[in-house]
C-alpha cells in the first residue's frame, strides 16, 4: 500500500543521500565532449586532502570504494561494512521483499543489482537516461514507484545517482561508437561480440538486440545470473529480442589463476572476432591479485585477437592507478596492460575511471 511505498521511497533516499553528501555534479568538457564530473563543494575530507578520495554512493549504502580506493581487502573481498551500512541494508532487504513479494522467481540475495536496476528505471523516467528496458524488468505490480508520473517525488535524491547516468552514457556511447567503427571499415556488428564483466542487471544486451546486433555474453555470480535470466528470458518471450548468453562465475576466483574470458567459450565467445570487454562499476568489488588477473585477460585478448577489440571501463583501478591525471592513465595502460589509452576521463579526483583502450598500433 502506500505506506510501505513511502518506506521504501524514504529508504533509497536515505541510502542514496549518504556517503557522498559532499559532491557535487557540474559540467566540464573532457577530450573535446561534454561530460558529467565532480568537484569538492564542501569542507574538504582528510581522504580528499590526502589525494584519496572516497568513491562514490552506491544505493543500499554501499558507499562505493573505500578511501584512496583500495578495491577491497588484499586477501579479497570488499571492505567491511559498518553498523549503519549493514542497518541500511537491513532495511533495503525488508522493502525489496516487500517489491519483488509476488516475485518467488527471483532469489533476493541479489538484491544490491536489484537496486541499480530500479535506480535505472528512476533515471529513465526522469529523463536522465536512455534506457526503456529497465522499467519493463520490474514487477508489474510495484513499478509504479518509478514511473514518469512518480518520478518528480525523487526529484531531492537524483542528483546522488548521477554517477551510475554517468557511467551509462559512457558505455553506452562507446559501444555506438565501436559499432560504428565497425561498420565504417566493413565489418558488420553481427560479426561482433560483448562481454560484460560483472553485469548484475544490465539491460544492454536486450537494448542492444537485432539480427545485425553484436552478440553478448554476461559474467556474474550465479545468483545474479540465476536471476536475470528469468527476467531476460520473460522480456524476450514478450518482445522476441535475442538473450544474452551467461556464464555464472565468481570473478574473485580470478586471483587465483581461474580465467573468465576464456571460460566463455563453450558459450560461443570466438577470440578472433572483433569483441568489446566492458568493466562497469564492479573492480571496487574484487581484491587487487583478482582485478589485476581479470585486467591482464583482457589485455591479452586484445592483443591477440582481431584488431578492432577493445576495453572500456567506469571502474575504480585502484591501487593501480588512482590520479585523475591522463600521463599516468596513458603509463598504467600502455605501461602494465600493453594497451593504447583512447579516451579518458574522471570522477571524483580518479577514485572512477572512465577509459576506452585498445590494442596499440602495428601490435
């Protein structure tokens, strides 16, 4: 009813409003395009005056990356939570019950993608995002919450979402891009492929679907893949648009020598095919030994396989690379992955990087 509604609507607010308080969005031109970046409005944080700023919000509470960027644990893992953030998620949990309660498909473990996902839908409503897919994947029976008649409620907390807009026009324009790089030197996308590392609830792969559309191939938990699966296969069965292949894999294994890329060839994934590997917010999730494993498959594959491949990415690379500087993104690409830096660009003084690579030239 609606006051269970008005709980959930003061919930995500209270999450999204958080640990992020002090930035602000503004806009700035990057590399000869307008791109949403952040600058410090309020009294400077000691991470900040430290040059390691705290990453940013993500809905639930999660904070983003820890101070400097440390992407979790050396031994793995993301940090430990602390006593709000866990009472944070509590209450999130409670209310997606209360959301997805005719919903006994989908297991709610997952629900921290669960909340990006109804975040997109948000964004989409208010005209901040290019994406009608993400409304149609929520249930029928609750989705009014963030639908364009209801969307001017949240109009307080949309500013603190901003970043997962920003990181979605990027991939998104990006992929446009690399698509139309395709066609212009007489490839056809059909003969291309994605793979979307870490992709919780993505809907780029339903977007994004045609017969002359790249193939794409999705890598997350099996919980996660469990269940997108049963909302890709209900939206293709609507709609008949093409499903993305899945592959459920625990990316941390990754630290310990278990390849993910290559495990995606008994789906279909040929490396000799022009492919686009794409990293969006989920390296901040994973130990260093693991994102510098998954890094350096990707770069391999880059650099072996058809020269059209490329690497895109809103992650955070730390302790990699943490300066929003471009001569030290050009160093740690070019330097530690063997890789041409094509675009780059920052949030929040490099806690985020935005980045498009591909393999160098005559390689």
């Amino acid at each position: 009813g609606m006051r269970e509604a008005a709980s959930i609507l003061c919930c995500l607010a209270a999450c999204c409003c958080g640990p992020a308080a002090a930035f602000a969005p503004q806009l700035a031109p990057r590399h000869g395009r307008q791109c949403r970046v952040a600058r410090l409005v309020a009294a400077e944080p000691a991470a900040v005056a430290a040059q390691k700023p705290a990453g940013p919000p993500i809905p639930g509470g999660g904070g983003g990356p820890p101070p400097g960027g440390g992407g979790g644990p050396p031994k793995g893992g993301p940090p430990e939570r602390t006593a709000v953030q866990k009472a944070l998620d509590t209450l999130f949990e409670l209310a997606f019950k209360v959301l997805y309660a005719t919903e006994p498909d989908l297991r709610l473990d997952s629900y921290k993608n669960l909340q990006v996902l109804w975040v997109r839908a948000l964004l989409a409503s208010s005209g901040q995002l290019d994406d009608p897919v993400a409304y149609q994947l929520l249930p029928p029976a609750s989705r009014w919450l963030v639908s364009p008649a209801v969307a001017p409620l949240w109009a307080p907390v949309l500013p603190k979402l901003e970043w997962i807009a920003q990181r979605t026009s990027f991939l998104d324009s990006t992929l446009d891009a690399w698509i139309d790089g395709l066609k212009a030197s007489g490839v056809s996308p059909a003969e291309a492929q994605v793979v979307l590392l870490g992709a919780g609830y993505d809907t780029r792969a339903l977007r994004y679907s045609g017969d002359q559309a790249p193939a794409f191939y999705e890598v997350d938990l099996p919980v996660v893949t469990r269940a997108k699966g049963v909302l890709s296969s209900r939206y293709a069965a609507a709609t008949g648009v093409r499903q993305p292949a899945m592959l459920p894999l625990d990316l941390m294994t990754c630290a310990s020598g278990a390849p993910a890329l290559e495990a995606l060839a008994p789906l279909g994934l040929d490396r000799s095919r022009p492919t686009l590997v794409v990293f969006e917010a989920v390296l901040f999730y994973l130990s260093p030994p693991a994102k510098a494993a998954l890094l350096r498959e990707a770069a391999a594959l880059l650099a072996e396989g058809h020269p059209a491949s490329e690497l895109a990415l809103t992650d955070n690379l730390a302790p990699f690379l943490r300066s929003a500087d471009r001569k030290d993104a050009d160093d740690y690409f070019g330097g530690s992955l063997g890789l041409q830096l094509r675009q780059h660009e920052t949030l929040w003084g490099g806690a985020i990087q935005f980045a498009r690579a591909g393999a160098k030239s005559g390689e």
